[in-house]
C-alpha cells in the first residue's frame, strides 16, 4: 500500500519543475533499476509488483504501480533515485558536448554511446532536454550511472575546457581525413539547427559524416555514433 | 469534405493486414509527403489543412485529419501512397540484412541510414516489424522511396545472393581489423536475441564494434551505423 503523498510525490517526478526541486528522478524496469543501483546511484524507494525480483523493494499492486508510472505500459518495477551531485567536469580525455538536442530517445542514445565508448562526461547546453526525463531513463538503460551529464552553458565552458574543439556538421572535412588528438571536445547541434551559432564561432574543426546516397540528414544520434566511433579507433 | 468510406479506408491503413489487402500506405508531414512523392512514389491520395503547401492536396480540416492521422498531434498533410512493386534483390555492392528488428524507430533509422550510404537494398526475415509502419515512416522521412524493403526468409535467400555474409554480434572481431570486399550482406539480428540461430549458421564471418566502457550492448540502429559506415569508409 502506497501512502497518497508518496503516490502524489512520484507523479509529480515526470516533470523537470519537481525533479528540481524534490531531488529526485524516477527509473523504471527490473533491469534500468538494477543497473543503477549496481552503479552506485542512491535510491529513495523501490517498487515492485514482484518484490522479490530486488533486494529492499516494497510491495506495490499492479494499480499503484499503473498509478506512479510514466508508462502506458508499467513495466513491474519502479526507483526513485536521488539526483546525483556532480562536481564540475573534470575535461579529461573525449568530452561529449550537447546542444539544444530535444529529443529523449537521442539524448538517451548518446549517454549509452558514451557509456560503450567509456567517455565519462556529456556537457549539455541547458536548452538540451533533461536527461532525468522517463523517456530519456528509457534509452539509456543503466548508463546514466556511469556517464555524468552537465548541464552548462556552452558558450562560457567550452573556451575554459583548455581542449581542441570540434564540431559535427555536414559542411565540415570527413572525419577519417581529419588528425584527430587523444583529447578533445566533440560538439553535436540540435536535430533542426545543427550547432548554435555562438558555439560555431569556437569551433576548431568542423567534421562530418560522408553521405554516399541522397539522404538529406542522419539523425543526431547515429552521426554522434560514427563520429565517436571514429574518435576512439583512431585514439 | 472526406467521405466516412475513405475516413474508413485511411484509418485502416494504421494495421498492417489492411495495408496488404489495399496496396496503400499512409505517409504524414509535408515534408515526408513530398519527398515520397519526388521520389517516384505513385499517391492514391493526398490531404492537407493548408493545401497549398502540395499540388494535388485535397483540403481537409483538422478535425477530419485527426481521424485518420496515425499520429497524436497530426502534422496538417497527410499522404496516402500505392505500396511500390518490387523486382526480387540483385544483390549488387553491399545489402543490409535484418533478422527480427520488431522497433519501428530502429528499422525506420536503419532504412534513412542505407539511403545515406547508397545501400538500394534492405532484406528482412519475415518478421521483422513491417516497413509501411507509420511509425517507421516518420522515421525514415522519404529514405522509402529510395531504399527497397524486401521481406524474405533469410535462410532462403541468403545463400542464394552469391555474397559474402558478414553478421554483426559482440562476440564477432572488430570491424576495423576485418578485411572488407567491395561487396557482400551485412546482417543485423533482433534487438533482444541477435542473429537467429539458423542464419548464424549461414555467415562467413562475424564483426562487432568494439566496446571501451561498460554499456551492455549497442542499439541495433547505432551498431547498424557505425558497420555501414566502416564498410563504406574502406570500399
């Protein structure tokens, strides 16, 4: 039985205003939750229509779990973790940059990206979508554990990270032809404007992902994956 | 004004068994709907809120494009296209195979990034989630009309291709070290098992892209981009 402040506490989490401010995000499924549990992320509580699936999960029935999900379809289990504190991005080695991406399922793909190519810090512009957001939980799976997630202002952190910084552009040279460092900034645009211009104007290399056909554009998501993939097998 | 025959016949067309028995599919956003068209694609039909924005589009009003619209906010057109007949594969340069991709965002991605690579062909297994989905379709933007989707068991016609079979699985060598010919079968498995069994059996040889962090596993659609982009980068 779960008390009607609680129920009214989770609800509230699938918006950004209340995950503010109560310091708390909510994750769903056995396996997100068990990842970031083994991750080390602190949780709140735990629910479970089958409470014996986790270590330390309350007995929820199938309505109050229907009732606290951000789901059509709840899926058995459900955290609510605390937000981890971060400290300041430390800028070492590859640094992922965001800016302005909205969409959940790619931000959510990038941070699992990041996680398979071990790059420990994603900096996000603000205006980048939340990636505390249930949708975002979704795509990464337990990576968000692994993968700290800032978000700042580009424009100011970019000329202090002492980093070459390069940018993801369809008029930039194609990646393999570019010398690429053992460090550095790569910085993807939103899905409809590409980089911001104040960010552009820091750029020290713009590079793309050679098109072959007529597609007009590759999805922010999977040109982040061959421009990362491309960064580490040369690295 | 929409007659409730054609209401009825367009709202049909969200399932897959009616979208076989009519030989149509439905296509939505000016965007999409235009470049299907400019792609060659014969339309039964076209609608639109604004129909100035389309030759040929017949004007509707909101509330009418709600009701056939497969989506929750309908974005003003709304296309209704003739199923492309298809000559069986060539098996000419390098085709993507797909074994049991059942998300309509992963094939609809897989689909735009062959467009991007110059692949003309896409080979499914039978169950694979159908490509006229309109969820696939929003996904692919206008890759459809360039791209031929075929479905066929795999296990048939894959021996028959004549082309090296190369399958994509975390156990396979990394795809950097592999030597590539000039063409050949890429095959992508399901998002949960992989590559079935019996088409496993088929290969000649198994790629990965290596991991340099702790994420479990790669979408189907980033693993698919980052292989079409290594066998492109070296043809």
């Amino acid at each position: 039985m779960v008390a009607k402040n609680d129920l009214k506490l989770i609800r509230s989490l699938h918006q950004k205003k209340y995950r503010t401010r109560h310091g708390l995000f909510l994750a769903e499924g056995v396996k997100v939750v068990s990842e970031l549990l083994e991750g080390g992320l602190e949780p709140y509580r735990i629910y479970s229509t089958e409470p014996d699936l986790l270590a330390g999960a309350e007995a929820v029935t199938g309505a109050e779990l229907q009732k606290m999900s951000a789901l059509v379809q709840p899926n058995r289990t459900l955290g609510v973790f605390h937000i981890p504190e971060l400290h300041p991005p430390a800028w070492s080695g590859w640094v992922l940059a965001l800016d302005g991406v909205r969409d959940p399922g790619n931000l959510g793909t990038l941070i699992r990206l990041c996680d398979w190519f071990g790059i420990r810090e994603l900096v996000c512009s603000p205006d980048t979508v939340d990636c505390f957001n249930p949708k975002v939980l979704q795509a990464t799976m337990g990576s968000l554990a692994r993968v700290g997630v800032h978000y700042l202002p580009l424009e100011e952190v970019l000329p202090q990270s002492g980093l070459p910084l390069f940018g993801a552009s369809m008029e930039g040279a194609p990646a393999a032809s570019v010398t690429l460092p053992d460090k550095g900034v790569l910085v993807l645009g939103s899905e409809s404007h590409g980089v911001s211009a104040p960010v552009r104007a820091l750029l020290d290399q713009v590079v793309c992902v050679p098109a072959f056909g007529q597609a007009e554009s590759l999805n922010v998501a999977t040109a982040g994956a061959i421009l990362l993939y491309e960064i580490k097998r040369k690295a």
